[in-house]
C-alpha cells in the first residue's frame, strides 16, 4: 500500500472518531437535561398528573396501581412537547 492509502484510512478512521464522540457528548446532554430539568419542571409534573388521573392511577397494561407515565416514543424534538395520547 502507498503512504497516501494509509494517510486517508488514518483520517478517515480519525474523522468516525470524531463523529462518534460528537455524537456520544451530545446524548449525554440530551439524556442530563431530560432527567435532570424536564422531568422536574411544572410543566411534566402537570401532564404526568393529567396522564396519572385519566387512567385512575392504574396501570394501562396490567391494571395494577400506576407510578410512573412512560412515553411510547421518546424523540428529543418532542421533549416538552409530548402528546397525551
């Protein structure tokens, strides 16, 4: 192989490097600030009582007493914007 291979494999291997890291600090700031700010504002505290007292404080799929609202989806262009389906 010709040094100018192995340089563009160097860069190119380098480059999805970079990406995945990118991409890796990113999710982990999505992931912070969902758990961290949105799960504990007014406005999620407000629809999860809406959820919680639409299907009487029960479980939707096994009927027992319900403590947690799950999204069916979780999509970050929706955070904060959630359907209550």
């Amino acid at each position: 192989m010709s040094f100018e291979i192995i340089v563009i494999a160097i860069i190119g291997i380098g480059v999805w490097i970079f990406k995945e890291i990118k991409f890796d600090i990113k999710r982990k700031h999505r992931r912070d600030y969902y758990r961290n700010v949105y799960l504990k504002s007014d406005a999620w505290k407000r629809k999860r009582y809406v959820v919680l007292k639409r299907d009487n404080w029960k479980c939707v799929y096994c009927g027992k007493p319900a403590t947690q609202v799950h999204h069916k989806r979780y999509a970050r262009k929706n955070i904060g914007k959630e359907p209550i389906k």
